[in-house]
C-alpha cells in the first residue's frame, strides 16, 4: 500500500493548490479526482469556461453595436458560430487542465483518478479504473460543491438547467428564464443577451447581487436593463414546469400577485452546496454541518486532527481565489508554520462587463455595525481613459473609516474594475488611509485614477475632475 505525508481529496483550485504547496514543503502528497480532468469546478465548469464564454459574447457584441462608433464599418452581416464559440470554451478548458497536469507532475505529486472514500482516518479508498487504498497521515478534504435547487424543481439538464449545461448548450436560447440574479445568472445570462436571447431574471430579493453593496446592484440593474436583460425583482418562485421545449415558470411578486414566464430555457443559478456526497466522511468521524459543509475550526482542521477541509466544502465564500488561500493557509500549518488569512481581503468579482468588485465592508454592513464612516464616489464616465474606449458606466466608491481615515471597503463597478481592486486589497492589506491612496502617483489614462479620485473624494471631498 503506498504511503503518503498527505492526500488531498478533489483537484479544484483548493486541493491543487494545497497539493502543490505540500509538495513544495517536502511532504510525499497524493491527489485524488473522481473525474478523468484535474482543475475541479472552477477549471472545468466554472471560472474558466464561463470568462471564455463572456470574452466570446463580448468581442461579438463590440462588433455588432460599438466598432461603429469606432469608425470601424464591417461589410455584410456580423454572425455567431455558436457551435465554435463552445468549441473554442472546451479548448481554453483543456489547455488549462492539462496546464495542471504539468504542475502535478513537476511537483512529483501521484494523481489518483477515482471516487476518494474514508476507510478510516488515515486510509483512503480509491474507486476507479482501478481500485486501490492508500494510507495518509494527513488529508486535506478539498471535495467543493455542486449546484443547488429549489425543492420544486427537477433540473432535467436539458430544458432547465445549471451552469454546468449552460456552459455547453447547443443552440442559443430564444427565452432564457434565469432564476436567481447572483454571481451565475448575471453573468450567464450577460452571455446569452449579447448572443441575441432574451433574457429574463427572476430574483427573490429585492435587488440583483444582494450581498454586495447596495450602489453596485443599482449600477448593474441599469447597465444589464440597457443592454436588454429584464428583472423581476422581489419575485418568489414556486414552480417550473417544462412542457416539451417550453419551460414555465410561476412566481407571486411582492403584492403576492401570481406571474408566470414562458421560455425555451430556465438556468436555475440560486447558489450551490457543499459536496461530500461518496466521500463517507463517517468512517473517518467527521462532523458535517447542517448546512452540509465541513465542521473546521480556525485552523481548518475538522474534528479529527489529521484532517483537514478546505475551499466551497467549508463555510465561507465559494470562490476560487478563497479556495486556493485555504490550500495554501492548511499546507504551511502542516509544515509548522503559522500562516494567516484575511477573510475580510478575499475580493469578489462579478464578470459583467461593466465588471463589479468589492473588498472589505459595504455600506449598509457599516451602517449596521454603526460605524462612522466617510464615503467618497467618483464616476467612470470623468475618465479621460473611459471616453478613450467608451467605457463609460460604474463608478469607484471608496469606505473609509471617519475618524482615522483608514479604508473599510472599496466597491467598484467598471471596466477592468477585476483587475482594479488588487490595488484596493493591497492597501487594506496594509491598513492604508484613503489619504495615502490619494497621495499615490495612478498613471494617466487609467481606469484606476478612479481609484485615486474616490480616495480624493473619501479624504476630504477635493476630487481633481469631478
Ligand atoms: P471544486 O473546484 O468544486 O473542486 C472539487 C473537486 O473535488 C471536483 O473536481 C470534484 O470532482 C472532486 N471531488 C469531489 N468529491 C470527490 C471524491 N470523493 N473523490 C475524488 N474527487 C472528488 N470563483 C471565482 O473565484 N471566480 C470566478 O470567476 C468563478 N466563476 C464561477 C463560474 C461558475 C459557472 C461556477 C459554477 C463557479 C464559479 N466560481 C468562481 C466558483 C469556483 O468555481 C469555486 O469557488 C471553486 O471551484 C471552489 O474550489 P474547490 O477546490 O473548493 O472545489
Ligand atoms: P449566488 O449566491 O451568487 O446567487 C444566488 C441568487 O439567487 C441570490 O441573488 C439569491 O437571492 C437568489 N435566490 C435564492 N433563492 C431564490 C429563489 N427561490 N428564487 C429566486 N431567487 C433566489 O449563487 P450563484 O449565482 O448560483 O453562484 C454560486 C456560487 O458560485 C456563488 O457563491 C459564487 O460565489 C460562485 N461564483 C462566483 C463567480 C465569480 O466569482 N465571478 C461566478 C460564478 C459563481
């Protein structure tokens, strides 16, 4: 029986990463996928094809409504290849699994494909191809999650679908009904309206993106009801039906007035749940939560010291960039060392185009933690680089703290505002004032002078070009 320092369950960014650094360490690390492609959700059905597919929509989208403007003319009429727009998805997929496939071998780390099982806390039992156990001293349970539903509804991935269909689809949608307006349906749904769907999007709350800062769901609902996306805001759902290719979907609104939606598709994007399913968790004692996840504690070791969780099968934010932190964070605590993670740091991105990204505090969490807080907002629209490309929608809002000036949250909707709040996250990281991004050099033209004019705008009201 081969014997590892550690085995890591899943290949997502969370177990990849944790596997790569434990290697780095001098552990003997094994990795085990249950499916034939490493990468996980965010490589294979996540992250990855969905910025393909937004990349895609968008280039087709600039030729069809905005390369005019640029006193470009094409002759003849501009055309979708659907079929190679998901051709091309699958192949930036590949490159990219394959890419981890490199990195397992570089780092001498042994792939097991099949189902990982608990025999007991320091065996695994490997189903696959071939059936085999291995022992480990430590595991780092890295298992992520899967889509999840409405109790009502049965996802027949045909009709009414998640992502994961959604990435793959054969035809564009004539009517996508998108129940759920968070990170998924806005972004899916962006991808269909630009390749000509009409687009509909039911959503429970009374606004889009509700965790994030209320200024964003506003910018946002603007932009995607201009581009053509229509919400139905405070709408609870109640039942889908699908009927041949017709899918229906009943709701009440906030008169508790029934409604119902007629399309050829519904994507039901309301979050997802953690996975465990097949990992038989009991024989090693673990505890699992009752929302389904993974019981850790601060050093995200489960109950049993061996073993440790990490990434969408904890509690915490489901993103990949979270994920990864956690490998990183559980690799180092194995090897002595006492790493630290900033969950307030971890960004989050929406990738519309206007992009949206937040780090830190939103204002309504401020208001309700009653912190005094000084606000500064500067618009996209006053950017000499924003007129350039056309780039015109979003603003920087910068949260800073009233007393001691210090940064508390940076919201941001634009374009390019993904890569933007990097610089956001490095001076929270370093506990700057909104004056010492005000006083930083930001090249011209950028998008991120609205970075430093929010931060003018925070400190004491003098933005230069506002
Ligand atoms: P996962 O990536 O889910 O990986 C878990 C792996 O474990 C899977 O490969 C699974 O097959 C394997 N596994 C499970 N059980 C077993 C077992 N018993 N034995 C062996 N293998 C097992 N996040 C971002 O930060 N940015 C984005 O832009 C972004 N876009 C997304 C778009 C979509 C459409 C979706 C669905 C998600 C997106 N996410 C994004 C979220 C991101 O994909 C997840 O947060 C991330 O993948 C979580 O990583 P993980 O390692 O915890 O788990
Ligand atoms: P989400 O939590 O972002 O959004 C779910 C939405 O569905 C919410 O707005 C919620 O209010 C709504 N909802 C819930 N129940 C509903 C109901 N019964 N009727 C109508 N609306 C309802 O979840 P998601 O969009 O499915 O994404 C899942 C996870 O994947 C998220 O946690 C996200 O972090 C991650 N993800 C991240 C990215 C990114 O980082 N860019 C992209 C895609 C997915």
């Amino acid at each position: 029986m081969s014997k590892y320092d550690v085995a890591v369950i899943g290949s997502g960014p969370g177990g990849y990463v944790a596997a790569i650094r434990c290697a780095q360490l001098g552990m003997k690390t094994a990795i085990i996928e249950k499916y034939n492609t490493l990468g996980g959700t965010c490589l294979n059905v996540g992250c990855i094809p969905s910025k393909a597919l937004l990349d895609s929509s968008h280039h087709y989208e600039d030729a069809i409504k905005h390369f005019e403007d640029h006193g470009i003319e094409i002759p003849g009429e501009v055309k979708v290849n659907f079929k190679k727009m998901i051709e091309r998805k699958a192949a930036v997929v590949d490159q990219t699994t394959k890419g981890i496939d490199f990195l397992m071998n570089k780092n001498k780390i042994d792939v097991f494909t099949g189902i990982g099982a608990f025999k007991d806390a320091t065996h695994i039992e490997i189903s696959g191809d071939k059936n085999e156990t291995i022992e480990a001293k430590n595991t780092i349970i890295a298992t992520g999650s899967k889509p999840s539903s409405l109790p009502f509804i049965e996802i027949d991935k045909e009709r009414v679908i998640t992502s994961t269909e959604a990435l793959s689809l054969t035809e564009i949608p004539k009517h996508m009904i998108v129940i759920g307006g968070g990170v998924i349906g806005l972004e899916l749904g962006q991808v269909y309206r630009r390749l000509g769907a009409e687009v509909s999007v039911v959503e429970y709350m009374d606004r889009i993106i509700p965790t994030m800062d209320a200024a964003q769901s506003k910018e946002l609902t603007k932009v995607m009801k201009k581009q053509g996306v229509k919400f139905y805001l405070s709408h609870k759902v109640s039942a889908v039906e699908r009927k041949k290719n017709e899918v229906t979907i009943t709701a009440t609104d906030k008169k508790d007035k029934e409604v119902t939606f007629t399309g050829d598709y519904c994507l039901v994007s309301v979050g997802r749940r953690p996975y465990t399913d097949g990992l038989k968790a009991d024989n090693a004692g673990i505890k699992i939560t009752e929302r389904g996840q993974i019981e850790v504690n601060e050093h995200l070791q489960t109950n049993i010291s061996n073993i440790y969780a990490i990434g969408d099968v904890v509690k915490g934010a489901m993103l990949a960039h979270k994920a990864e932190e956690e490998g990183v964070f559980v690799a180092e605590t194995l090897a002595g060392q006492k790493p630290h993670i900033n969950y307030n740091l971890i960004p989050g991105v929406v990738y519309t185009w206007p992009e949206v990204a937040s780090v830190g505090k939103t204002e309504e969490q401020l208001k309700d933690e009653k912190v005094e807080y000084k606000s500064g907002q500067f618009p996209m629209r006053a950017l000499g680089r924003s007129r350039a490309s056309g780039d015109t929608d979003g603003f920087v809002k910068i949260l800073s703290d009233a007393k001691t000036d210090e940064v508390l949250g940076v919201h941001m909707v634009g374009a390019r505002v993904a890569d933007l709040i990097s610089e956001a996250v490095t001076a929270m990281e370093f506990r700057a004032s909104a004056e010492d991004i005000a006083r930083m050099s930001h090249a011209h033209p950028t998008y991120a002078e609205a970075v430093k004019e929010a931060a003018l705008a925070a400190t004491d009201n003098r933005p230069l070009h506002a």
